[in-house]
C-alpha cells in the first residue's frame, strides 16, 4: 500500500504541480493571516489570546479556558478560520509533498528511503485535519467543558507541529539547492558552448 503511494506521488510530482500548489498555498496563507476571517481578524478580536493551533501542548482544562478567553466573538471568528483551515491544510500539504517529493528524486534518485519523505508533510497535514475538527467539537460544545477530545487533539497538534517543522527546514534548503545546481549547471553548459 505505502509503495503504490509513494509510486503515485512520485509519479504525480512535478513542475506544474508544484507552480499549482505554490499559487493555492500562497494565497490560502494570505487569506489565513488576513481579515475578515484570518488571525488578524480574531487578534483584533481577542487580542493576546493564543489559539489552540499555535500551542504546543495544552491540557483539557487550557484549552477550555482558551476558549473562555477568546469571549463569544473571538469563538465564532476562531470557528471561521478553523474552517478555511481546511483549505489551507490541503494545499500547504500538497505544496510541501510535491517539493518534498521532487528535491528526494532530484539529490537522492536512487534511494528508496528518501522516497517516503513524503510521509511527513501527509502525517502533519492528517494531523492538523483532526486536530481542526477537535477544536470545531469543543467550539460547538462550548461552554460545556469536554476532556477526552482536547486530550486527543492535543496530541494531534503535537503530531503537526514535530512532522512540520522538518518540512519547514527541508524545503527551503532543498529547493535553494536545486536551484543553485540547476543555476550552476546551465552556467557550466553556456561556458562549454
């Protein structure tokens, strides 16, 4: 099952994917940040509270008093933006898979284990998936206080925040490195012609 995965994402990874999913991860990290429905909007709502997305680690009681603490306006906006999560959850998934994916076939073509670097933007994105729909059950349950979902979403913001943050690393580094060998090559190509 994981190799007719890792085939298809291989497979499916390209540059016109990757310009694709550049452009709908731009623009959905815009809109995220931005009013009327990004975390501008619930900063200048609730300002000084710090959302259950951004915590590394919370127990039931902190994030029912996050909840307490964004007040009625801040939880409908924070229900919004969990919302376009979603969409932005799809496409930085996607953008981080594609580059993932074609940095290990482009320095590691031949290392079946650098393959599976995939797996670690798809486990953060599930991840940051449940997680959203944890924080949309204690939303809608608000003001009751719930405990076994906060505790399993908690886990689920672990579980993002340490698969993404190699991603985070990865990317960047990996793509300055193809375009300098891409850079670097046509240089040496031009000089031999």
């Amino acid at each position: 099952m994981i190799h007719k995965l890792t085939r298809f994402v291989s497979d499916h990874s390209n540059a016109k994917a990757l310009i694709v999913f550049t452009i709908l991860f731009a623009i959905t990290q815009v809109l995220m940040i931005s009013k009327p429905w990004g975390l501008q909007a619930l900063e200048s709502i609730s300002p000084g509270v710090k959302i259950l997305d951004m915590q590394f680690n919370y127990s039931p009681q902190e994030a029912h008093k996050t909840l307490l603490d964004l007040g009625e306006s801040g939880r409908n906006a924070y229900l919004k933006l969990i919302t376009a999560d979603f969409f932005y959850i799809a496409a930085s998934t996607c953008f981080l898979i594609i580059s993932l994916t074609l940095i290990s076939n482009f320095f590691f073509p031949g290392i079946k284990a650098f393959k599976l670097i995939w797996l670690l933007p798809f486990v953060s994105g599930m991840s940051d998936f449940f997680e959203n729909i944890g924080t949309i059950i204690q939303l809608v349950e608000f003001p009751n206080k719930l405990f076994i979902v906060p505790a399993i979403e908690n886990v689920f913001t672990m579980l993002k925040m340490i698969t993404y943050l190699p991603c985070e690393i990865l990317v960047p580094i990996g793509l300055i490195g193809y375009l300098f060998t891409v850079v670097k090559n046509k240089l040496k190509a031009n000089s031999l012609s």
